[in-house]
C-alpha cells in the first residue's frame, strides 16, 4: 500500500494511509503479574477484542504491552481489560 491508497477502518470512511497514520496511536503499558506465554495470549485475547485495537503484543519477561489502536480506544477500558484478568497496571 502506498501512503496515498484509500482504505476504510471501522467506523471510518475512506482514508488515506497517511490519514490513517495520523489518527492512529500506540499505548505503552507497564504489567505486573504475566508469567508466562499464557499470560502473554491472554492479554493480547483481551485486548484484540476491543473495538479500535489494531495490534497488540506483550512480553511476559519484561512485563510490557504495547497497543496500536485508532484515537477513538480509550486508555481506561484497555487499563480495566487487563485488571479484570487478575493483572496489575504498574503507574
């Protein structure tokens, strides 16, 4: 794709990839509690079904996940998805 291509986002009509990039964000996220690659898949089940989340990965070692998502997410429901698995936000 190149940055001038229309394309159509939930809830969003026809942008361009340069558009797109511009309404689009990422969300760094401090984990406490992951421990495994289980922990990982969870986390990332959880927040890929949230509307607007683009891309999620998580590192259990680290205990970091990072969020692309579009500017409609809000960070508390990505925040309460994670707690309401039993994992704590680290501020």
């Amino acid at each position: 794709m190149y940055k001038n291509d229309i394309i159509t986002i939930k809830g969003i009509e026809k942008v361009t990839m340069k558009e797109r990039n511009l309404i689009m964000k990422e969300i760094s996220l401090s984990i406490k509690g992951m421990m495994c690659t289980g922990c990982e898949n969870r986390v990332k089940n959880a927040l890929e079904n949230i509307e607007g989340i683009e891309k999620v990965s998580a590192d259990h070692v680290s205990g970091n996940v990072n969020i692309v998502c579009d500017d409609t997410v809000d960070k508390k429901a990505i925040e309460s998805a994670i707690e309401e698995l039993g994992f704590e936000i680290v501020k």
